[in-house]
C-alpha cells in the first residue's frame, strides 16, 4: 500500500470524515471518477457533498446557458450577470466547485450525453445523470453495462416537493458490520428499463413482504410509493410520447398527461385513483424544484455514492422516493424477477 | 409546496439562525435559496481546517475568521439582494435577550453543545418564539420543533449526561483504553503542565504506601540544577514503573483482575546508554509554539500508525523535553487542546504506555485524539438533510398574532385577522378542543346566538380565556383549510402604523394563486389560497398540522415495527439502511411534538 497512505494535509482536512467512514474508504474516494449530466439545484448539492468528501475527479457536462430557473435552487452560479453571460451551467459550476476543494480535479466536457460511445464512459466509476428523457437513461444506462468494468449508475429527479433517486449497481459486493463481526455481502440491481418494466399492479405484492410486520402503515407507505413512482413514470412518458425536452410540460398539459395517465393505468390494469390527479397536477403546475427537498435528496444521493464506492455499507435498492408534504422518505426494491433480492 | 405563492410568503419572515458551522453552513444557504429574505445569524467561533470538509462555505483562507461573517458574505455571492446579519458573539451574552428573540418569527438552532441549546430554548420559551431544534453525529440527524404550550420543549426530555469515570477505574484499574486517556489528559498531562494548584488524583493510590505525600510532590517538580532528560526518565519510572508498583502492593484489588506490569525507562531502552533522543532541531523551521510537534522531531509521520511501547516511550519523553524546551512559559498553564498537536502527542504516547501496563491494546494518534477531544464525527450529507428538514420544519411553523387580550374581542380576530388577512369565508376557531366560533348553515339559532355573544367577548374574559400563549386552530372546511395560530399579548400599538392594533406575522398575505381550472388542488400547503402555513385536509393522506399530534412517518427498509405503538406526537423519518459503523449517540432523544430523525448510511 505505499504510496496509498493520506497525506498530511488529507488527515487534517478530512478529519472529521475519516472518523466516519475510516482511512481506507478515504482512499477509495480519492481515486473515484464521478461523471454527472444535467445540473440542476440537487445535482448542485450532490456535486457539493462528493467534492467535500474528497473523490479523484468530477466531470460535468451541461451545455445549457443560464436560465431564471437554473439560478432558482443552484448556489453554485454566481447572480452576477457579469460572471455567467456567455458560459454554460457546467463551466460556471466547475470554477464554484474547484473552490471547494483544490485537492479534487473538477472539468466540464462538452457535447450531448447520448452522443458519447461506450468507451467514454469506461473512464469513470460513477455516473449520474439528471433532467434527461426516459430514452436517454435507458441508452445511457445499457453503455454503462457494456463495459467490463462495474460502473454505478444513478438517475435523480426532484419535481415541487417530490424527489427520486434510482439506483444500478449492477453486481454489488461490499462489506457490513454486523454486531461485531465484518461480513461480506453481494446484491444484483436491475438495469433502468429492467425495473421500470416491472408492471405495475405487481409492485404492492412485492413491497408487501417487506413491510410483512406492519400492516396499518404498510397500505399507505406502498400507495405512496407507487404514486410518486408513477408520477413520475406518467410524465416521463408523456415527454416521451410528445418529444418534450425533461421537463418541459406545464399547465396547458395537464389534459393531455391526465389522458395519458388513464391509458397507462388501463394498459397496466391499475385502478385509476391510484394516481390522484391532484398531485399530477401538482408536479404539472409546478416542475420547479423546492430547495430543501434538493438538499435531502442531493444529500442522501451523495452518501449512497460514497457508500459504493467505499464498498461498506448496506447500499440502496433501487429506488428513493421523498415527498416534503408529509416528510417521508421511502425504499422500494422494484427489480425484474431474474435479478429479484 | 415550492409554489410561487409559499415563495412571497416566505419573504416576509425573519428567522434567527443560531450557530454557522456544519449545520448551519447548509442551512443558510438552503434558506436563502429557499426565498427567505431576512436572515440573522450568531456564531462565537471562527473558522478552522478540520471545518473545511463539511462547512463549504468556508475556505483555507478564512481559516481564523468569524464564522457569522463568512457565511454571510459567501451565500450573499448566489443571493446578494437578500439580508443576512451576522453577529459574532456568543448567544448566550446580554445582547440577546428576551426583546431581540421577540422580533424573530422563528428561530433555528445548528448548536454544538447541550448549554447553549437549553439556553436558546428557555429564550425562545420566554420570547414566544417557535423554535427548530437539531443535531447531527456521523450518520445520524435529528430535527425537532418546540412550540411553546403546543410541543414538548427542549428540556422536557432528559439528555443524556456526558460520560464519567469512577476515580479509581482511572487511577488504579483501568479496563478500556478511554481510561488511560482520561488518566493521561485529566491527571498527568495536568499535573506536568496544568495549574499546580489544581487538586490532582494522580497519586492518590500511594499516599498509603511508604513514601510521604512531601515525596510525591517533590517527585514531579524539576529540580533547579536538573537535566532535562534526567528529568523526563525520573518521571516516566515514577508514572509508569513504581506507581504500578505501589498499587500492586494492594493485593485486595488484583484478586479478580490482570495484574498490571510497571515499566521502567531502563527495560524499554535496556542497552542504550543514552537515549536516542529525537533531533530537536527539526522543529527550529518555525518559533510557533503550536507546530512544535514530538513526532517530527523523531521522524514519525503517519498519524494512523499504531506505535510500538518503545516508539510512545520515546514519543513521550520527546514531548516532555519539548514542552520544556519551547514551551516553558505556558507550563503551569496549560489545559489540554484537541488542536494542540503537542498535548496530543503526549496524552497519546503517555495513554498508550499505560495501556501496555496493563494489556489494554494501543491505538493511534488519530483514534487518540478523537478520544480525548470527544471529537463528533460529522460529514456533510447528513448536515445538508437535516438542513433541508429544518426549512420544510419552519416554513410549516404557525402564524403569530400580537394583540392585547385585554382589550380586543373575538370578534377582532374573526373580522380583522381570520377573514380579512387569511381570507376565510366561513372559519370556525379552535383553542383546543373549545369551539370558540363557528359558521354554517345548519347551525341552529340558539349556538349562532351563543357563537355572537362570545365574539362580543374580551379574548381574555372568554371562558375559555384567549391570552398570551395560546394556541388557535383556524379552520375554513369550504376551502380545506387550516392554520394555526400563536397569540401573543401586547400591551401598546402605534395608532399610526398599527391602527387595527393588531400584528400578524408569518407567512401571512401571499397573493392568491392561479385558479387551476376549477379543479381543487390537493397541494397541502398553500396552492388552494392565500396564507400558507394552512394545510389542506385530504382524505388520502396524513394530515400534518405543525403542532398538533402527527402520525408516523417512518419510512425505510427496514422499519421499526416497534415505533409504530409510539406514533402520537412524533414525526420520525428514518433511512435506516446500513451497518453501525461506529457507536453512535444520538445527540438528543427528542420526543418532541414534531420530531425528525435520519439515521442514515
């Protein structure tokens, strides 16, 4: 392990962490390549906490310029006109984050994500994309499985006052304590469309064995799953369907995502009223994303990266779903049977 | 939640924001782009490297400046139109008091230790302040709210007491290395260098032995003519051989235990004629008092490497000379410091000699320090959730209203307040479970008689009296609306700018919202009108009023069936998904009306 040991200045910075999560997990990070597309203000707060944590490098890539919206829940552009005219949101965000920490390597590419071939992503560990199309995650997802090496994959979503991470480990092994002893453990991940196949009416027979102990609360927890599950699932594909930039639907749509809504719940012989159409309107009127749900998610998003990459520690699987209204924060395994837990 | 009317809401408030360091660095900015607008901000510390892996709104470069003043001017960079005042002092200083709490509409706490929240809470107690309280170790965060007459306050459940040791565990038996370490900073490290005066245990076990309590003083006093290396070599055989020795004279205490070993400077460096002491001149780079280190001096780096005997024996003899050598005058001054890299060299080299005696396994210098600083584990996801619960926390806490109860009626509150401000239509109102007024066209004629009495009613005279303190439920069921609000007394009103004698603050007058096609929005915070604290009642999900008993939240991969008996009154969101790493404490075991937890890995 020469030449592996933390420097002086990484014990002194990294302290506080290192009592956290140990020096060799501090080690694993220092050598992680973090890819991440699409910055909006949670993918602003996980680039924040893994630049903090300490990882190798970080690229970005975000062609767009700065918009109202994108100054509206991201503190890493500066509100100075001066500052941001003329560069794109992952040049802006690339000089706030050097900031942070010099001893990481942040750069922006530049081009389209869907563009990039198999081999560009072979440079990194972990990759994570935000406000892209259902097409571009399944594409971007089947690259990262091609390659030889395992590659985390994430997706992460923040919509009014809902958020969601899903997660593609693909083979997972890693460590956990228990009581005293370390034990090895190994979990298989569906891919992205593996899991979104999965159909509907059978996810609460699946989520009900884990809830098995709690009956009383399990009916709402699984029907508040699913709804922003398919919530999100329906406005997906209804960017999808009209070839919306993600997005991009606002009130006007309303109709035409509560005609897909219904067409999807016959297709997936689900009860309509599983899906209120309060809250689809809700995320409809309002795509914006609320600062403090971009904190929680980018927050919890950021600590299941350091947890792939350190190898320890139970990870999530697969998806992540909170919704500020009520406070809660849930984990529901939805993988295809060939791969189930 | 997020919609544009909560938004203009949220800019009327002012909040207090109590500590600027892991919490309060996420918190800030998580605040301002969250559109809050008026922000205060106390913090006594300033800024050092140990933070800079967590409070990103600090740098190298402000290493030794106020914390207050840094974040303020950070966070002004993203949002430079909105105001942040920082003080940096301490909150518990004459400056803040009852009449500076009062001005606040909320305040939220990002506190370090257990004396200055309770100080915060009985403020905020007495100002009538609704205040957001938290903490974080490592992985785990909580969030709670204390609302004065509504939650259980800060205090109402008991906090843990830090962790003490029998005297004679640490003098005599130690089991654990944390023993050694609290005999090495607290006894020797304090007898060598702290104030001489100080009543000191250190020998306590041999004032019965042979030699008299006059010896035992002489013992650790230099003598005038002494070399200093002679001198480090008398006390490490007094400490570390004939204390042992002494105490193993006592043979009562060793029946059920290991006996301990005394080691003598003579079988540690056995065929060194000399020591082979450490090159002091590698610390003559720099005069600074603090980067004298015993490790540089040796040779010794990595401050993860487990010391053999001979390396503490030679570290602390090191240490001993140094602090002699270059930091003379401090002696008899000096308590210890996690950040005095000296101190801890000592303490470690000196706990892990002991430990040996008595077959307790090393450690680092890493481990040690974090021991005997009581250093809390922290990293920055956690802080920034547990940021992010403590806005949706205050944005959900009730409307204020400041009134003279001794003058105004009910009727001022429905008219001036409930209909006019909040836009109700036909509002009942609550205190408690009392119905003070209510509005419908099934009422019959005698109630509605009844409800108009009463609202010709001073609030205090009621039966069930409105004064300071109180607690009203505002409900308007056409509208699915609902709303606390918090009276305060007030005395005076300027005629000219308070004509109605009434002050209502809050998120209060947001301008009333896009009707969405006739189509009632299910949002339950604030998109079907104006006002937004007020939740909407739905019929699908929990229905949660700031305040009043919630149901539980809990939601993980493995939740706690247990927690499910204990639902009443505490909001609980835990992630629990992962091994325990560390013996983590909760830093509070709040139970409070309004209770969050992440427990998170």
């Amino acid at each position: 392990m020469d030449g592996d040991e933390l420097t002086e200045q990484e014990t002194a910075l990294y302290d506080r962490q290192i009592r956290v999560w140990g020096a060799d997990a501090q080690r694993r990070l220092s050598k992680a390549h973090i890819l991440v597309y699409g910055i909006k203000g949670t993918v602003a707060e996980f680039c924040k906490n893994i630049v903090l944590a300490g990882v190798g490098s970080l690229t970005l890539v975000d062609d767009r310029e700065v918009t109202e919206e994108a100054l509206s829940a991201n503190f890493l552009i500066p509100s100075d006109e001066n500052v941001y005219a003329g560069k794109t949101l992952a040049e802006l965000c690339c000089d706030s984050l050097k900031d942070f920490n010099p001893m990481v390597r942040v750069s922006v590419e530049k081009g389209d994500l869907s563009s990039f071939d198999v081999e560009f992503f072979s440079k990194f560990d972990v990759v994570v994309v935000c406000c892209c199309s259902l097409t571009t995650k399944k594409l971007i997802n089947e690259k990262c499985r091609k390659l030889p090496k395992r590659l985390a994959f994430y997706t992460v979503d923040c919509k009014d006052s809902c958020g969601e991470i899903f997660v593609d480990l693909q083979l997972h092994r890693y460590s956990k304590k228990k009581l005293e002893e370390t034990v090895e453990c190994e979990l298989k991940y569906s891919s992205f469309e593996e899991a979104i196949s999965v159909p509907w009416r059978t996810l609460p027979r699946k989520a009900s064995k884990v809830y098995f102990a709690m009956r009383d609360l399990l009916a709402f927890h699984e029907e508040l799953t699913e709804i922003i599950l398919m919530l999100v699932s329906v406005l997906e594909r209804f960017e999808e369907v009209e070839g919306r930039r993600p997005g991009e639907v606002s009130i006007e749509d309303l109709p035409g995502v509560l005609k897909l809504k219904k067409e999807l719940c016959e297709a997936q012989s689900l009860n309509e009223s599983h899906i209120p159409n309060g809250l689809l309107e809700r995320l409809v009127t309002n795509a914006r994303e609320f600062p403090p749900v971009c904190a929680i998610i980018g927050g919890i998003l950021g600590q299941e990266v350091i947890k792939a990459i350190s190898g320890k520690g139970d990870p999530l699987k697969n998806f992540f779903c909170f919704d500020a209204t009520d406070g809660k924060g849930i984990i529901e395994d939805i993988s295809s049977c060939n791969t189930g837990s | 939640m997020a919609s544009e009317n909560h938004f203009s809401a949220i800019k009327g408030a002012k909040v207090l924001m109590v500590g600027a360091g892991g919490i309060g660095c996420e918190l800030l900015k998580t605040l301002a782009l969250s559109g809050f607008q008026d922000i205060h901000i106390i913090d006594m510390d300033t800024i050092e490297v140990s933070n800079l892996n967590r409070q990103f709104l600090f740098r190298q470069s402000h290493v030794g400046q106020s914390k207050a003043k840094v974040a303020r001017d950070a966070v002004l960079k993203f949002r430079p139109h909105i105001s942040i005042t920082p003080y940096h002092a301490n909150v518990k200083g004459p400056d803040f008091d009852v009449d500076f709490f009062k001005q606040f509409n909320v305040v939220l706490n990002g506190l370090d230790n257990l004396d200055a929240r309770r100080h915060v809470n009985r403020l905020c107690l007495a100002a009538e302040v609704p205040l957001v309280e938290s903490g974080t170790t490592g992985f785990l965060g909580q969030v709670t709210v204390h609302i004065k007459g509504k939650t259980e306050c800060y205090e109402c459940q008991p906090k843990p007491a830090p962790k003490t040791y029998p005297v004679c565990t640490i003098t005599s038996t130690p089991s654990k290395f944390v023993h050694c370490i609290v005999w090495a900073k607290d006894l020797l490290f304090a007898k060598l260098f702290g104030d001489k005066n100080q009543e000191n245990d250190l020998n306590v076990r041999s004032g019965d032995a042979a030699s008299s309590s006059d010896h035992v003083e002489d013992v650790f006093e230099r003598k005038n003519d002494e070399d200093i290396e002679q001198y480090g070599r008398r006390i490490y055989d007094h400490v570390f051989g004939y204390n042992i020795g002494i105490a193993l004279s006592n043979e009562e205490t060793w029946k059920n235990r290991n006996r301990p070993k005394p080691i003598y400077y003579r079988d540690i460096f056995d065929n060194e004629p000399t020591q082979q002491n450490g090159n002091v001149d590698r610390n003559c780079a720099t005069n600074d008092p603090s980067s004298v280190s015993a490790m540089a001096s040796v040779g010794m780096k990595n401050p993860q490497d487990v010391w053999s005997l001979k390396e503490n024996s030679r570290i602390f003899l090191e240490a001993l000379k140094l602090f002699f050598m270059k930091r003379e005058k401090e002696i008899g001054n000096l308590t210890f410091d996690k950040d005095d890299q000296l101190a801890v060299e000592f303490v470690t080299a000196a706990a892990n000699i002991r430990a040996s005696s008595f077959g307790i396994a090393l450690h680092n210098l890493f481990e040690a320090k974090g021991i005997a600083g009581n250093i809390v584990h922290a990293v920055a996801t956690t802080n920034a959730i547990i940021a992010g619960l403590i806005v949706i926390e205050a944005i959900k806490t009730p409307l204020s209203l400041e009134i003279n109860t001794n003058r105004a009626k009910l009727r001022d509150i429905i008219e001036k307040v409930v209909k006019s401000k909040l836009g109700m239509s036909s509002p009942s109102i609550m205190h408690g479970t009392e119905i003070l007024y209510e509005t419908g066209d099934d009422l019959d004629e005698d109630l509605l008689a009844s409800y108009a009495a009463k609202a010709d009613k001073v609030l205090s005279e009621l039966n069930c009296p409105v004064v300071g303190g109180t607690m009203l439920t505002v409900n308007d069921l056409y509208q699915e609306l609902r709303c606390n609000i918090n009276i305060k007394h007030r005395e005076e009103f300027d005629e000219e700018k308070e004509p109605d004698g009434i002050v209502l603050s809050g998120w209060t007058q947001a301008p009333s919202s896009v009707e969405n096609n006739g189509t009632k929005s299910v949002d339950n915070a604030g998109s079907t009108s104006e006002g937004s604290t007020m939740e909407a009642e739905k019929n699908d999900e929990i229905e949660i009023v700031p305040g009043k008993k919630r149901k539980l939240s809990e939601v993980s991969e493995d939740v706690i069936p247990s927690n499910a008996e204990e639902t009443k009154g505490k909001e609980k969101l835990e992630v629990l998904n992962g091994d325990d790493d560390d013996d983590l404490v909760m830093l509070d075991d709040g139970d409070s009306g309004a209770d969050k937890k992440i427990r998170y890995q």
